[in-house]
C-alpha cells in the first residue's frame, strides 16, 4: 500500500541502523515497525472512515431537535426582547413562543453599501433558500414595497446611528427598541436580524451584516441571519451541525437546517400547535422527507 511504503523506508533504517550494535534485536524491531504500521493505517483509513460515514447519516432524532429547538423557541432563548409576537393572543409567550413564518412573498431592499462580493453571496443564499422553501417567493425591491431590509455598513454602531428610524420601525414599543440598541452597542455584533410579527404571521425583518470584517464573516452572516429571517432562532447543540450554531464555523446551510426549514413551511404544521403536537406531525414529515431521499447529507 502506498501509505504503507514511507513506513518501511523508516524501519528498513531503523533495522540498518541497530543491525550495526547487534543482530539480536533485528527480529525484535521487525515486530516494532509492523505493529507501528498496523496501527497508522487504522488511524488513518478507517477510523475517518467510520466518522464519515457517520457524518453522513441524517438523524430523525436530531432533526427533530433541531426543528422544534430553532422553530418553537422559548422566549429565554432571545438575549434582546422577543422578535416573536407577544400579544394577548400567546397568553403563555413569556414561558413559550408558538410557531411563527411568513405568509406572503419576502420583499428584500437592501442599504448601505453592497459591494460584488456581498452581491454574489447574496445571490447564492437567495438561490438555496428559494429551492429549500418553494412556497414563499424571495424578491428583491427598491422603494417601499420591502418588508426586509438588508443593512450593510461598517459596525453596529454606525447602523444604530444612521438608521435609527428603521429600527424604531420595527422594534414597537419603546422599551423594545432601547434593549435593542443597548444590545447593539454593548455586545458590537458582526451581524443581528430581527423579525417583527402579528399573530402568527412576520410583517417585517431587517439584517445588518458588516462589511469591515471581511467574505468570510459575511458568508456565514449572509447564511445564519437569512435563515433566521425565515422564521427559525440559534441553535447551540454540540450534535447537530447548522449554520445556527453561533460556536461553530459552519457558513452554509446544512441538511439540518434545510430539514428545518421544509418542516416549518410544510402545511402541516399548524401555528396554534402546542410544542408536543408540533414535535408529533414534525417527526413524521421529516421521516418521509428522509426516507423519499428528499434530501441529501
């Protein structure tokens, strides 16, 4: 084997090199040197293999998770005030938030300064988003058909200084915005999104992504917060990999997030559903999704 052939090289010397001390321990560095190749090639060929082939196992359990943890969040789960609605309505959404999506087309304007580089990530994520969720039309406007607005600016403070007006727009009341801002100014994010809704369906979104902190960065806040505009929250699990994960590196939407996504917009899930019964229908649907090879690892 190939792997095995720079191995030999290094005992076939380790052997020369002994054999002038003694020809006694030849015998016993031959032993050596095969259990030391042995051992590589089980680290190296099959150990990844098996991790692999593990990464490429889609998990019912663990999408089911991941759903029911990034659509039905409880309202511990936001560091800044809800972007879920809170009206009489939800006489339980201090404990628990219900199921929340858009109902009519996304219409995206964007602000600030979009350079080609953000353009085509744009592109790229407005193309998997509108695959993954077929039933909602994802447009881009100008004027004041827009119900997202997508701010590109250097920081969060200079977003919070110029376009003070957009977030007073969306954050009602009062206390709202000010948490809001507080949490802009104090954490200094390279990227926030925040829905505003009514009843069970989102009226309006915005995004602010950096454009001082470099593709990478924007890529993964391109990926993380277009999906959060959809309708779905962070996602810490260790266990399960998504572009949700705020810890981790993912800048892509994974097949869990795109699990998530599909079961969200599916018509059988029904926003008036209590956490178990959303949790039921969730795992069915996803079970089909998964066993018709609808999606992929």
């Amino acid at each position: 084997m190939i792997i095995a052939k720079p191995l030999d090289l290094i005992c076939r010397e380790m052997r020369a090199t002994v054999f002038l001390y003694s020809k006694l321990y030849r015998n016993f560095f031959r032993l050596i040197c095969m259990i030391i190749t042995i051992s590589f090639l089980l680290s190296v060929v099959l150990f990844p293999t098996k991790t692999i082939a593990a990464e490429n196992q889609i998990s019912v359990d663990l999408a089911v998770q991941h759903f029911i943890d990034t659509a039905f969040p409880k309202a511990s789960d936001f560091p800044w005030e809800f972007s879920k609605p809170m009206g009489p309505e939800h006489p339980n959404s201090l404990e628990e938030i219900g199921i929340v999506r858009w109902t009519e087309p996304v219409r995206i304007q964007f602000f600030g300064t979009l350079s080609q580089t953000n353009r085509k990530l744009f592109k790229q994520k407005r193309y998997e988003l509108q695959n993954i969720v077929e039933s909602l039309d994802i447009e881009v406007v100008n004027g004041g058909e827009a119900n997202v607005a997508i701010v590109l600016v250097k920081d969060a403070e200079i977003f919070v200084k110029k376009y003070q007006k957009l977030i007073k727009l969306l954050a009602r009341p009062q206390e709202k915005y000010d948490r809001i801002v507080k949490f802009l100014l104090t954490e200094k994010p390279y990227c926030f999104s925040y829905n505003s809704a009514y009843g069970v369906g989102f009226q309006a979104g915005m995004i602010f992504v950096s454009t001082f902190e470099g593709k990478e960065v924007a890529r993964k806040c391109f990926g993380a917060h277009l999906t959060r505009i959809f309708g779905l929250v962070y996602d810490a699990s260790e266990k399960i990999p998504s572009v949700l994960n705020p810890a981790k590196a993912y800048s892509e939407i994974t097949t869990y997030d795109t699990i998530a996504l599909r079961t969200l917009y599916d018509p059988r899930i029904k926003p008036e559903m209590t956490r178990e019964e959303a949790e039921l229908t969730a795992r069915a649907i996803i079970s089909e999704m998964i066993e018709g090879g609808k999606v992929t690892p």
